[in-house]
C-alpha cells in the first residue's frame, strides 16, 4: 500500500498529476464521471484532479483506489 502512494508521489515530482490522469482516462476511454463512479467519490473531486491546475488527491485512499 505505501508502495502505491510513493509512485503516486514520485509522479507528482516529474509530471503534472492532474495532466497524466487526464491522459490516462483519455486513453483508456473513460470520462471524469465514470472515473468518479468507479472510485464512489463525486464527480466534483475528481474535476479537482485533472487538467493543468490539477492537484494530488488529499485522501490517500483515493490513491489507492486510482493505482
């Protein structure tokens, strides 16, 4: 578990989070609700997450559940 929160970590420090899991949910086809509904948070949480202005998760469970 600690494991996945460093990676989460470590990919701040060389890369935009909010970028990357835009990236990601682009390439794998799914939409910021559909992100939010598989991880039972809102929808607004996760627009909080992505684009350029996107900032870490502040609940760590919500990085485990995206790794």
């Amino acid at each position: 578990m600690g494991d996945q929160i460093k990676i989460m970590i470590d990919m701040k420090k060389t890369s935009d989070f909010g970028t990357q899991l835009e990236k990601l949910c682009r390439e794998r086809g799914i939409s910021i609700n559909e992100l939010a509904r598989r991880l039972s948070i809102s929808s607004k949480t996760v627009h909080e997450w992505v684009g350029k202005s996107g900032r870490l998760p502040r609940n760590p469970e919500h990085l485990i559940k995206l790794s």
